[in-house]
C-alpha cells in the first residue's frame, strides 16, 4: 500500500496560518500563496478552501499572526519600565523586528487600510496590539508629566510614522546598505528627535 501524502488535519486553520506565517518569514506577503501552505500543512489544496476564500483571505490572517508577533516582541522589551524608557524600547524593539524580521514585517503591513492593523488576533499575549502598546505609554508619559496633556491626541500616529518611515527605510530603501552599528546610530538619533518632540 503506498504512503499517504496528506493526512486530514485537525486544526487545518492554523496550520495553514502557520505555514503561511514561515512563507512570508521567508519571502514577504508575496510568498504567501494557499498552494505552498497546503503544501506545508500536508494536505490537498482544495483543503484550504474550508477556512480561506482565497489567497487574501489566507494573507489577512497571516497579517494578524505577523502583528501579534511584534505586539508581542514589544511586549518583551518594554515590559516593567517607566513610561520614557518604555518609549524607547518600543522604537529599538519595533526597528529590530523590522530588520530581523523584515518578511514578516513587510506581510504584518501589507495593507491600505489602518483597521487591518488591529482585532484580537494582531495581540501579543497581554492582548494589546503594538499600536495599542504605544498608546498606553504614551499616555504613561503624560500621566508622569514628561509629555504636555495637550500635544498627547495623535502623537502615536507622529511617533508610528516616523518609526515605520526608517525602519522601511533600513529595510528596503537606502538606507539597507548602513552598517549594524549605523543602523543602531540612526534609531538613537530618531528616538532623541522623538523626545525632543513629544
């Protein structure tokens, strides 16, 4: 009798999560094709069509692995600290995902529409979003007086922007040739124009 070369899955939906989550690690959310996730998970491709529409479907969901991946890298760095070091481990934890990650980043972002960025499952374990980590402290460093009540409404959007804009930056445009140690040069001198700012 001949091996089967797929098996019936019990938890088909997260397997082909999983297995799309390693296609864009691997090449970004272009990678990420229902065809090679079946594969992966070691079913037929029709399987996937249970749980997935289509290829936008399987990429939205990987989206949501993919921030809660960073949600919870965040989570790591800047647990247990004070409202400005906080800060400051959320700018170093998300260009360091970025960078170390950068298929995985580009698929979490993959998007034109800021609601796709958010939902339980872009949450890292404490059930936060890292959008929703950065809103926290920012209102940490109100709380402690180091960021004036009036200039806190939208500075989470100046603060995102100015990280995502470098990390793309590093990652993808002129600035991918920098050395490690420049690379970390640049994000120092971003987070002081950041503080300088708030």
């Amino acid at each position: 009798m001949a091996k089967r070369e797929t098996y019936r899955h019990g938890d088909l939906r997260n397997a082909l999560i999983r297995a799309g989550v390693e296609l864009a690690r691997e090449g970004g959310p272009d990678a990420v094709v229902l065809r090679e996730a079946t594969r992966r998970a070691g079913v037929v491709p029709n399987a996937a069509y249970r749980h997935f529409a289509d290829r936008r479907a399987l990429l939205a969901a990987v989206r949501q692995a993919a921030l809660a991946e960073l949600a919870a890298e965040l989570e790591r760095g800047a647990a247990e600290l004070d409202a400005r070091a906080r800060l400051r481990a959320l700018v170093v934890g998300y260009l360091g995902f970025a960078q170390d990650q950068p298929g995985l980043f580009r698929a979490a972002f993959s998007t034109s529409d800021v609601a796709d960025t958010g939902g339980e499952a872009a949450a890292g374990p404490a059930g936060v979003t890292a959008f929703d980590l950065l809103g926290a402290t920012l209102d940490g460093l109100v709380e402690s007086g180091d960021l004036p009540p009036e200039r806190r409404p939208g500075a989470e959007y100046v603060v995102w922007s100015a990280v995502h804009g470098l990390s793309v930056l590093l990652i993808d445009g002129p600035l991918r040739g920098l050395l490690p140690v420049e690379a970390q040069e640049a994000g120092e001198r971003l987070l002081d124009s950041i503080e300088r700012g708030l």
